[in-house]
C-alpha cells in the first residue's frame, strides 16, 4: 500500500504529543545523573572530575553518534529511529541502577548516549515530513519545551529521591517517568508520510536519499563558512562552560559552607525555567539589536552570572545560577538559529548535526574538564576557566564581522 500525504491525514496535535513526550523522555535520562554525582563519588571513591563522566560519556557517546544516526534514518526512516531511541534508552536508564561497578556504569551510559542520539538527530527533520514548513514551528517550539521540562524534570527528580532512595533508586525513579512518556510516544508516533508499507519497510517516496557524494559535499559546504564555524565554536564554548557549572554545583552546594541537603540543592535546576524564558525571548532581541550583539551580551550575562556565584552568600549563588543559565539559553538559541539560516540548501542536514555535535562534544569534553579544576583548584579557578571559554566564544562571534 502506498501511503501519500494526501491519503494519509496528519494529526499536528498527536505528532506534537508524540515528540514533546520523546524530548522529555531523552533529556531526562541524559541528564539525570547529575544532581546524584556526589553519592556516586561517595560510593565509588571517586574525585568530580571522575564523577563528572556519569554526564559526559553519555553526551560524547551523544555526540559522535548523531550524525551517523541521521545519515541511517534517510535509509530506514524517521520514525523507526526515534521509537527505536526512546525505547533502548529508557531500557538502559532501568538497568543504570543495577550496575555493578562504576565502569559497567559508565558503558552502560555510552551506550545510552548512543541510543538518545536518534532523537534529537532526526526529530525536526521528522516534523518537516509531517508537517511540512509552514507547519512546523509550533510543534519544534513544543519539541525545544519538552526537552527543557525534561532535562529539568530528569535532575529534580533524582535530586529529590537521591536522599530517600540513594543514587539507585533516584536513576530507578527518572527511567520510570521516562519508560511513561515513551508509551505515549510509541501509542502517537505516526508514520511518515510518503512512505511504502509499514515503518519497518520504509522506503522515501518524496525524495530520493542522499548519496554518498552529496553527503561529503554538503559536510564540506558546511565547515566552509565562517559564519558557520562560529556558531559550531559557540555551541561547543559556551555548553562546555555551562555544563562545567552545573556538573560542580552538587558538590559546591551540598559542600561547606553553604551544606545544603541534595533535594534541596537540586531546586538550582529550577533556574531552566529563566532559560526557557530568555532563549524563546531572543528573537525579539536579534531583531532590534541583530545577532552579533544579542549573542556577545548572553555570552557576557552568563560570565557575570558565573562571576556571582563565588561568593558564599546563599542568595548571590542563586542569582548568579539564575542569571548564567539565562545568558547562556539566550546565546545558544541565536547561535542555532543563526547557524540553521546561513546553512547552504544542500548543506541543511549537516549543519545541524555539526552543530549538535559540537554542542554536545562541548558538553562531554568541558564538563569533565570543569569538574576536574573544580576538584583540584576549587569553585573560584573554575569560575575562571569557564571564563575563558566563553571569551573565545564571544571572540568567535566577533569575527563573523569582519
């Protein structure tokens, strides 16, 4: 049978459903780790910076992996690759818990991070075939909030089990909202429209997959502006800087002098809420002041944010989360945006896996390294070196000018 988008009626309500349910799924199992980091250095007598790999292998895996996940869905489609993700990872995040040592912990989350890759590698290019271009923005907008909510809901709530629960339980009790969102995943992912037979035996219709040609010339096409090589650079800089940070803020919270408790300390993930704001407010802000000076001052917020959390005044660290985790949304929403405007028409795909790449190639590789400074300087030198990343970000920007 030959299903055309004319035969087949797409429900946008049922597909936005489908994928906002698939963002929180994959964004709370990536980072639900994060708030338990100083248990599992506990556990396994392991400094931050160790700790910090819980976070980073799974993002690495994440990003090595995206784009050899994208290139696979032109051939097999869409939407076995997203079910195919969201299933394998929610059944990685159930086995977390049973890991026997750190270093089956570790390929477990590899593996995790392999799986989620299939998500955010080929979700908007799924909206597009079912939505088609004018139809689209709302749901990726819906698409961007559950990955949000679900990075944020991941974190608080292995933050506010860690104590009752342990690390185990907190892991066990996130796979549990996410294994109820991929359900309702599996139950409203339609097929693509334009393919032959079941999704099992897709084959496109509407157009032809790319060759191996096309695919090299795009990804040269692609690393070929500077433009474009600046938002890779922001991407990378500045989530490598904001990943360092909150990777640090168990220990620092939980730690002398501010000692709070974990669920209590894990409310800091609270302040995605002021970056949902800001980076869905950033396209007003380009359009009055443009692009190179809306993403150079979220870049100099997120260092002033930064700068604020060294003192041990409570309510300073506070507002110095509040304020970095705004900048930075702000200045990784123009970047993206900005990227996937100036991607060449043959070159669309490969913009964005490189910038998902380097976005979280950025978040594995930083975050680790921050949290190493971290356990060996202190709060203070890692203030600085995530400084001096967003510096070369905001120099990067800066060179588009000329």
């Amino acid at each position: 049978m030959l299903l055309t988008r004319e035969s087949v009626r797409v429900n946008p309500r049922r597909v936005t459903l489908a994928v906002a349910a698939a963002g929180i799924s994959s964004f709370a199992l990536l980072y639900a780790p994060q708030p338990v980091l100083p248990q599992l250095a506990a556990q396994f007598h392991l400094d931050p910076g160790g700790a910090s790999l819980a976070v980073s292998v799974a993002t690495g895996a994440l990003a090595l992996a995206v784009l050899p996940i994208a290139v696979l869905s032109e051939v097999v489609g869409r939407r076995p690759v997203i079910l195919t993700s969201v299933i394998a990872s929610v059944v990685l995040g159930l086995l977390l818990p049973l890991a026997p040592s750190y270093s089956v912990f570790l390929v477990l989350r590899a593996i995790q991070g392999v799986a989620i890759a299939g998500f955010p590698g080929v979700a908007a290019a799924y909206l597009v075939e079912q939505l088609g271009r004018k139809g689209v923005a709302a749901a990726v907008g819906a698409m961007i909030a559950g990955n949000t909510v679900g990075g944020m809901a991941g974190r608080l709530v292995s933050g506010f089990t860690a104590s009752p629960l342990g690390w185990h339980g907190a892991l066990a009790a996130v796979a549990a909202v996410a294994l109820v969102c991929a359900v309702i995943t599996v139950v409203a992912l339609p097929a693509s429209p334009g393919y032959r037979g079941t999704f099992t035996t897709a084959r496109r219709q509407q157009r032809s997959p790319d060759t191996p040609g096309r695919v090299i010339a795009g990804l040269k096409a692609a690393v070929a502006s500077r433009v474009l090589l600046a938002q890779y650079a922001v991407g990378m800089l500045a989530m490598g800087s904001f990943v360092a940070l909150y990777n640090a803020a168990g220990f620092r919270l939980t730690g002398k002098p501010l000692d709070l408790s974990p669920a209590i300390a894990s409310l800091v993930f609270l302040a995605y809420a002021v970056g949902s704001v800001s980076s869905s407010m950033a396209g007003k802000t380009v359009a009055r002041f443009g692009r190179v000076r809306t993403v150079v001052v979220g870049l100099l917020t997120t260092i002033a944010g930064a700068a604020l959390t060294i003192s041990d005044f409570l309510p300073l660290v506070v507002l110095g989360f509040l304020v970095l985790t705004g900048g930075f949304f702000a200045a990784h929403a123009v970047a993206n945006g900005w990227a996937a405007a100036e991607a060449p028409e043959n070159a669309r795909g490969q913009v964005a896996g490189l910038y998902t790449l380097s976005y979280y190639l950025g978040s594995s590789v930083g975050g680790t390294a921050g949290a190493v400074i971290y356990g060996q300087a202190g709060w203070t030198w890692l203030i600085v070196y995530t400084a001096v990343l967003l510096t070369l970000a905001m120099a990067a920007v800066l060179s588009t000018k000329r």
